[in-house]
DNA sequence: CTTGTTAACTGTACGTTGTCCAGTTATGTT
DNA sequence: AACATAACTGGACAACGTACAGTTAACAAG
C-alpha cells in the first residue's frame, strides 16, 4: 500500500501505476460496497485506480475472471462455524453465508449463474459443510447432494432478498429483518426434512408412479 | 399474422410494419428459443421483426418490461394440477415450473432479480398453490412465507442446473436428469420439513438462545 | 370526402459498455 | 551496459439501450 492507488492522472506513456492482481481485486470489492454492482464496470474500475481501462487486462484476463474472484472474496466473510453440535454448526454456517452475500446485492444473481463460485474459499467452505453431513449420518453418496441443495436455497434466499421489487406494482419492500427470519425458517425446514429418518424414506423409496406427468413445458 | 413480421426490410419511412406488442413478444421468445438470452437484444429483435430498433419502443417501455413479461409468459406453460392429494398437487406443480425454467436457461436469473414476476400467470399459479398449502394445514400467517420458499427454492435449483459451469475448472458439467432427480429429491426434503409437526417445532419455538452469533459479515 | 389527430415508424445520434491492437518505456535480469 | 518482459497509454471497434425529431399511414370526426 506504498506506491499503489492514488488517482494520480498524471502520469505519462509508459509510467508504471504500480498496480497488483490484488489490488484490482480489492479496488473492485470498493467499488461494490460503496457504489453497489450496477457502478462496477471496467472504466469506473480503471478510474478508480487513476488508469486506463486496458491497462486493467494485464492483471485480470477478463471481467469474468474479476468476477469470479470477488465472488469468492465474498465467501472468506463466511464464519466456520465451531458449535458442539453439527447440526446447529451447519445451521449457522449457512446463515453466515446468507448474511454475507445479502451484504453486496448486486453480487448475488451472479453466484447462481456462475455456479457457486468455486475458489478457495467455496472450497473450505465445502469441506468443513460436507464433514459436518457426514457427521450428521448421511451416507457418502448423499453428502454431495444435500450440500448443493443448501447452498443454492440459500443462495436463492439471499437473491430474492436482494431483489430490487418489480416497478409497476407497489408491494411495499418487505423489510430485511423479516426476510431473514423467512430463511431462517426455512432453513430448518430443509434441514429437518433432509436429517429426519422420514425425509430419507421420501427422497428414496416413495411411490413415484401414478404422477401425472407434469409436462416438461409445452412452448 | 396476415401482414406483420415477414422481414421486408424494404420499407420506407412512415410506412407501417403493423406490429403489435404481442407480436413484439411473441418474436422475442422466439429469439429466446432459437439463440439463447445473450442473443436476445432490442436490436436483434427489432431485426428480426424487420423493423429500426427505436421501433420497438412504440409497443415496450423498456427492454425491462418486455423481460418481465417474457417471464410471465413462461410461466403459462406450468400445469396446474389436479391430482387429489393436496401435496402432490403443490409437488407437481413446482416440478412443472423447475421444468419449464430449465427450459429458458437465460432467463433463469432474471426471476430472481425481479423478485419471480408478478403477471397474471404467476398470480394464477401462486393462488393455487397458496389454496393447496391452506388445505394441507398451514396457518394463513404461514402460507405466504411457506410459498415463496417453495418458489425460492425452485427457482433457485432452476438457475444452479442451468449455470454455465466456470472456465477455469473441468467439472464434467452434470447431466440435466441427474440435476432434475436431485431436484425432486431435495423439494421432497423441503415440503417434508415444511408440513411436519416437528418441521413447525423447529421452525417457531426452537431453543434459538445460546446460538453463537454467526458474524453478519465482516468485511 | 375532406380534414385533423394520433401513433407507428425511420434516421440519426449520444453515451456507455467490454475488449483488442500497436505502440512506449520503466523495471528486473543477464 | 544491453536486453527481454510486461505494465502501461492512445485510440479504436463493435455492440448495447435509448432519446429526439421528423415523416406519414391509419383512423375518427365533420
């Protein structure tokens, strides 16, 4: 933090900025917090650092890429959890989670379409959850399954949350508070449904023939 | 359809191409099947109908009210089920709607930036659902929040199976009837927490004291 | 059958985006 | 002291959404 990131305009052909990988990274996380997603483009970005746009591609390869690093940036917010009890450890885990991606909206939509994110953080984040199923008696193969299946509900959770309303009609904007207690409740939902012997038997052996057929969209 | 959207692109100024709104949407879908939703700009639409981009405006808004109701217009093709058991019916009905979103992949995102789309289509599908959750024995204060969980939660997976997985790592991309069995396994899961006796303990007087204060994001 | 109003269209253009190409030159290596 | 590398600039391109000001076809009213 000697040299990097003051907005010197200054500066002639062939000039050095100074700039790091992770300073970009950490200039783009900046920008989210204080201007939300919509204000990160690469110009804005290249403002902010007191450089020319192109001269952002020696250090990211593409928008994507930077992206897909803040992304799991994000994730190192995530507390693992240390409780007792590995199911309140999982629980807590993925409130964590929802907490932190509410806390940078634009972001969200963005770890469903990039599935998840799989850096280093995700990773740890992964494991640590994955032990914890295991711990909780689910049989290896269900292990994998069941942990997508809480991180996308809860990814999904912290989207709608973060949504900003559709224009025209006037719902109100349901307040964060109640948002978060709505995925709360539902967490423990899936998550009973997902330990109880019941939901075992539901997800294995229940009778599945005679279901209508529910079309498989028809447009 | 007598003298709209052939492609005559040889017309003058003033002259009529007859377009409507419907016809405006109709093409856009179109585009959206054929080529994907990153193919699918006001340019390339108003190509496509023969027609200067600024056209499109006399019939859309924006390119914000064509996508929402792009997005209704999907949710047409979900089947409203009429099977006799309550929760089947809600089961298949959300089977339905994952089906039909993984049949858009593009536009998957958007239903949950714009909080699911609040057409005319998504009321009739969400006022049946709501008479089914009622008929299962859900309190009234709980139906709603029961509701867009189960939407949510659809949406959510919808979006995770239809991700482009990321460049960098050469995860074998999942098959999509292995993501749809997944799917159904963990809505299972949801709807077994959800209507349960114990799934409604958990949810409203569980011992939520002594939890260690999952950190809402640190930075 | 004329007249006037409305709105569907075109032409053009503005500002923005991500990204590429061809240079320049500071920096680290030999 | 000469050289390779890579961090930068200047300038540009193709695409995007959308606005402004015209032209004129279609329709209602007289």
């Amino acid at each position: 933090m000697d040299t990097a990131q003051q907005q010197g305009n200054g500066r002639g052909v062939g000039q050095r900025a100074g700039l790091t990988r992770d300073a970009v990274v950490r200039a783009a996380r900046e920008i989210l917090d204080t201007d939300g997603y919509p204000a990160l483009s690469m110009r804005s970005l290249a403002r902010a650092l007191g450089v020319r746009p192109n001269t952002l591609y020696s250090h990211v390869s593409d928008k994507l890429e930077l992206v897909d690093a803040l992304l799991d940036d994000r994730l190192g917010a995530v507390v693992i959890s240390r409780s007792r009890d590995p199911q309140r450890r999982v629980r807590d885990m993925m409130r964590s989670t929802y907490d932190v991606l509410v806390g940078t909206p634009g972001l969200v939509p963005l770890y469903l379409t990039r599935q998840g994110a799989s850096g280093e953080n995700a990773q740890r984040l992964g494991r640590a959850l994955r032990a914890d199923l295991g711990e909780l008696g689910l049989p290896e193969a269900q292990r994998q399954p069941a942990l997508s299946t809480l991180v996308v509900h809860t990814i999904g959770f912290a989207a709608y949350a973060t949504a900003d309303p559709a224009r025209d009609d006037a719902r109100p904007a349901r307040p964060a508070a109640e948002a978060r207690a709505e995925f709360h409740r539902s967490l423990d939902w899936l998550l009973d449904g997902m330990l109880s012997r019941d939901g075992a038997r539901a997800a294995s052996g229940a009778p599945d023939a005679g279901s209508e057929d529910p079309a498989r969209g028809r447009g």
